[in-house]
C-alpha cells in the first residue's frame, strides 16, 4: 500500500528532468520559444514586438546552429520538452525558455540552477543575461542585479532589456 501511495503521488506531482540538446528537439524548442513569449510577455512588449521576437526562431537552422554552439539543456516532463536554456560561454545566460503550461511550476528555477553550477564548474566568476522587462524580476529574484539597460533593434521593432549579473558562490574576487 505504501508503495502504490508513492506511486500516486509521483503521478499527482510529476518531476521535471534535464539533458542535453537533442538535434530532433529544435523544432519543439522553437515552438516553445513562440508560445513562451506570445503567452508570457503581453504585459511588457506589444503585438509588434511579440511577431519580430519569434520571428528570431523562423530560420531552424540558424536557431539550431545557435543552440548547438552553446551548452544548451532541456528540461522534459514525461519525457517530453517543456523549456530549455543556453549558456553562452562560461558565463552568460542566452536562452531561458519554459512553455506557458508549465510556467510558475519550478522550471526556470531548476533550469537557472544548473546553469549557475555549468558556469562555476567552467571557472566563471559571475553569470550574466540581457533579461527582456518580462524575466526581470526572475532574476532579480534569483539574485541578479541590473547593470545596464540596452535597446535592441530586431524584426524592425525596437525592445528593451537589461543586462543583469550576479556573482557565483565561492568565485567572488577570481580574476
């Protein structure tokens, strides 16, 4: 009885895993990027500025370029994606996607997470992202802090973020 409650509960609460980047994920990546910020970014960006962003993923092999040259993890629920991260480098954080669905559930933290541990085992002092106004406050409460703030031109529209950065644990003062 005890094991078929563990069971049940497993099934009630189910756990998110990591892996690496899989060439056969992109597709659903880029879907997952679409969503992301179509579902999740209303509230700081127009319409305008939501088509010119997702259109960054239009060109597949482009995206997949890009994901292939960074150390890029996907997160997978059931074994399927359910959001992904890149770092770029050892130190800066350059995709943190997670799909609507899941949002709020954890995801980003754990993706956030193991990149943090990728960053100082590669010897960074401090991570660094270009956070969009909607991740802000994710980081700033994951212990980043604003640096800059940036204007960036894509898709013919015009965006706003900030370059944020927080120091890694025990790599404060490293050259």
């Amino acid at each position: 009885m005890r094991d078929a409650s563990k069971t049940m509960m497993a099934r009630a609460h189910p756990a998110f895993a990591l892996r690496p980047l899989l060439p056969a994920d992109v597709p659903l990546l880029a879907e997952i990027f679409r969503a992301s910020v179509e579902e999740l970014t209303a509230d700081d960006y127009s319409p305008a500025q939501q088509e010119a962003w997702v259109s960054a993923v239009d060109d597949e092999a482009a995206f997949a370029a890009r994901l292939g040259d960074e150390l890029t993890l996907v997160a997978t629920l059931n074994g399927s994606p359910v959001g992904f991260a890149s770092l770029e480098g050892a130190d800066k954080i350059d995709f943190l996607y997670v799909h609507p669905a899941v949002a709020g559930q954890g995801l980003g933290t754990m993706l956030c997470d193991a990149l943090e541990k990728l960053a100082s085992a590669r010897g960074a002092a401090k991570l660094t992202t270009d956070a969009s106004d909607a991740a802000r406050d994710f980081f700033a409460h994951r212990g980043f802090v604003a640096q800059q703030r940036n204007t960036v031109a894509l898709g013919g529209e015009w965006f706003a973020n900030t370059t944020m950065e927080k120091p890694l644990a025990g790599k404060q003062g490293a050259p």
